[in-house]
C-alpha cells in the first residue's frame, strides 16, 4: 500500500513532456510527428498506423519512416 502512493506520488512529479499525450503513458521511445510537430511514443504511433496512415493530429499522410528520433 505504501510503497503504491510513493509511486503515485513520483509519477505526478514527472514533466508533462515525458507523457504519451494519447495514452497518458510515460514515453520510452519518444518520436517526433513531422508533419504536426507533436511528440508521441513510438509504440503509440505504431499502433495507430496499422489502422491509419496518417498523423493523428492533422490527419496529413503519415508513415513509420517519417518518424524522427
């Protein structure tokens, strides 16, 4: 129980920039979107491009090598 809330409490310390701003995750793998310019985790991104070949914020044509570490 203890050892939950010190974690709660360290991942409400972590800079918004670390977070997954689809999923709300910590990033592990933090790519950056061209054509949006939002940052985004691979894995998330990854995910969304079996489904969808485009930035998820624009809607601008989007493929897994147009990703920037």
């Amino acid at each position: 129980m203890q050892e939950q809330k010190i974690f709660d409490e360290q991942l409400t310390n972590i800079p918004n920039e670390f977070i997954d701003p689809i999923l709300n995750e910590i990033m592990t793998d933090p790519v950056l979107l061209p054509a949006s310019g939002k940052i985004i985790d691979r894995i998330t991104i990854r995910k969304h491009l079996l489904n969808d070949l485009s930035d998820p914020y624009n809607r601008e044509p989007l493929t897994e090598d147009m990703l920037i570490e």
